[in-house]
C-alpha cells in the first residue's frame, strides 16, 4: 500500500482533528501505511490513534514562526518517504505542503476545512501561493469552497468530503437515565434541555443563545440550556447570563469528556454560529436523532434540510432561534419527526465509511495506484 502522512497542528477534540482521527483509523483498518505527524501539540484524540496502531510523530512547533520546526518536519518527511501528504488546518497546510515540496514529495493535498474570516493578507497570499503547487484540496462543504474560491484561490482544485459521523451509540459504561442526568446536573426532574456544544469564542455567537433563554423563559418556566465547552469568552458569557437575569437556566458545563451520556437526553440541539466549516456538534446530535435549530449558514445547510430534518434561521437572529425551540419543545410529534430524519439523513449520506472511501479514492487517483 501506499504510505501516506498526514499533518495536522493538535490532537485537541476539534472537528477537524475528529475527521483526521476518523480517517486515519479507518484507513488503517483497510490495510493503508498511515503515519500521522501532530505539528504543534498532542491531545485527547492521541489515545484513540495510538490504540489502532497508527504512529505518531511530534514536531513540537514553539512559535508562530519557528524554522527549527519546519526543519524537524522536512527532516520527518524525509525519512518517511509518503507517496502522499495531506495536511489539515492553516499552520499544518502552511508548514507541511511547503515542507513536503521541498522534501520532493510528489503528491500533496491540502485541507481546509472552514469559512475562516479571520485570515488576513498575509494568510490568503500564503494559501494562494501554495495552492499552485497543490493537486487537490479537500473541504467538507460547498460553502468552504466557495469561501475559498472567493479570495483567490483555484475552485477546480477543491473537492469536497462531507464529515463522516459513526451510528450513535454511547459506551455502555457512560449509558445513564434522564432523571439521574438531572439529578447530577441539580436541575428539576421535568426540565426540558438545549443544548449548546463548542467552543466559548465569538464565531459561536453564544450571546444570540442566551439571549433567547430570556424569550423562551418568558414563556415556560421549565426550559434549561447546557453551555458545553470552554474558551476565552467563559467568564464573559457568564456574566452575560447574569445580567440578562438567566443565569438560573443557562448552565456552563466546561469541557466534557462525556458528551454521548448527554446528547441523547437533549430535547434539541441550538448552534448560533457566524461561520462553520462542518459543524461535528450538528452532525452528532442529528445522529443521536436530537432536533437541531442552527443558523442558516452555508456549512449548516449541507446538514439541515430546513423544516425535515430541523431549522435554520438567520444569523442573529435571536428571537427566530428562542421561536423554533418554542416549536419543539411544545411539540413531541415534531421533535420526533425531526430527530428520526436527522438520524436517516446522517445514517443515509453521512458515514464514516463513505467519508474514508471517498479518500481512498482520491488519493488511488492521485497516487495513481
């Protein structure tokens, strides 16, 4: 089999560290030589690629601009021989394609796996730079393509992947009873959860969610949002939550490592965000057959069909997000409806497997084997 290196800056529970951990594993389930090289710095996920076998190697990049560490890579490459790199997220595309080119690496495959606005000229000139030596570029969705095509980069470069997403089923030993959830979490045996699952920063837009707790309170008194996730906006959106007088039904939860105990006891899944590449938190809570309210964005689109399989509603639009969850949680048929259509979609067009064999076959063509 062809060897191929995948690089990628952490091993933190990312979405696109989740997609590379699905996609390696898999790939080496399969038969493929597989070698992962983490950039920066590891995380949870390591376990999870140390388990199946696949090795691991770890640059140690210090500094925004570190040629040490971009010589360790070159170096790694080297002595690997890939017939193929494929790197994920800015640093690793950035470092890794150019480290491959100069290692004589013959095929390399960049990832972009979000609409990142936050990139400025220094980072479109690099990406743009590097894409011409690029065969392709993988994306999740069709929005991150258009993102990218938009700012100058080749569009008949990129081919898209959807996320893969395995059958939910949480371990048993995490399998736990909705009272006994409430119960740990301190919150009354009829409440009724939202869920809000990411990082606390501003692309979440967590602010619209607890601004709609205020509407949906105004309405029935039985209604609590689980903020799941931490970030440098934590304190900011607590105190936020004080001052919108909610913090009584706005719970911040912080990191969990286990999340499958929860999702299956949400009522819906409420995601805010102003950009998204593929959102994972979406894509589990469909598959766990949780109704989703998210904002009608070009990522969340390729995962929401409007009305069967949840809701989109417009970027802030805060009263919109408190009226749908409204919808769901006075309705059972609906929210029964949707789940079991969110689950069928997810089952239908989103697994792991077609996810791993759309891979193989892009890189058998590229590789030519």
């Amino acid at each position: 089999m062809p060897r191929i290196l995948q690089i990628i800056p952490t091993l933190v529970r990312g979405g696109a560290e989740k997609q590379l951990t699905l996609l390696a594993t898999g790939l080496v389930r399969k038969g493929w030589d597989v070698h992962v090289c983490v950039l920066t710095h590891t995380g949870p996920l390591e376990e999870q690629l140390r388990q199946a076998g696949v090795p691991l190697t770890f640059i140690n990049k210090r500094w925004k601009l570190d040629p040490f560490a971009y010589g360790r890579l070159k170096r790694e490459i080297q002595r690997l021989q890939p017939d193929l790199v494929h790197t994920w997220l800015f640093a690793a595309n950035a470092y890794g394609r150019q480290a491959a080119f100069a290692a004589g690496v013959k095929h390399v495959v960049a990832g972009e796996r979000c609409v990142d606005p936050w990139k400025g000229t220094t980072q479109l000139t690099i990406d743009r730079y590097l894409a011409r030596r690029t065969e392709r570029i993988v994306t999740n969705s069709s929005g991150v393509r258009d993102f990218y095509a938009g700012k100058g980069l080749p569009a008949e470069k990129f081919t898209v992947i959807p996320n893969g997403i395995a059958p939910f089923a949480p371990p048993a030993e995490q399998a736990v009873t909705r009272e006994r959830l409430l119960d740990e979490l301190g919150l009354p045996k009829d409440a009724r959860l939202i869920g809000a699952i990411g990082r606390l920063w501003p692309q979440k837009r967590l602010k619209d969610i607890i601004w709609s707790a205020d509407l949906v309170k105004c309405v029935r008194d039985d209604g609590h949002y689980l903020i799941i996730g931490d970030g440098p906006q934590r304190r900011r959106l607590e105190r936020y939550a004080e001052q919108a007088n909610v913090s009584d039904i706005v719970h911040f939860l912080g990191e969990r490592s286990d999340i499958p105990r929860i999702l299956p006891h949400l009522d819906l899944l409420m995601l805010a965000s102003s950009y998204e590449g593929q959102s994972n938190a979406i894509m589990e809570a469909m598959s766990a057959g949780v109704p989703v309210v998210a904002s009608d964005i070009p990522g969340n689109r390729d995962l929401i069909v409007n009305g069967e399989t949840g809701f989109l509603v417009e970027v802030g639009d805060r009263a919109a997000l408190a009226q749908k969850a409204l919808m769901i949680l006075a309705d059972a048929d609906l929210a029964k409806k949707l789940g079991s259509a969110g689950r069928e979609r997810m089952l239908r067009e989103f697994s792991i497997e077609k996810m791993v064999e759309r891979h193989e076959e892009l890189y058998r063509n590229l590789i030519g084997s």
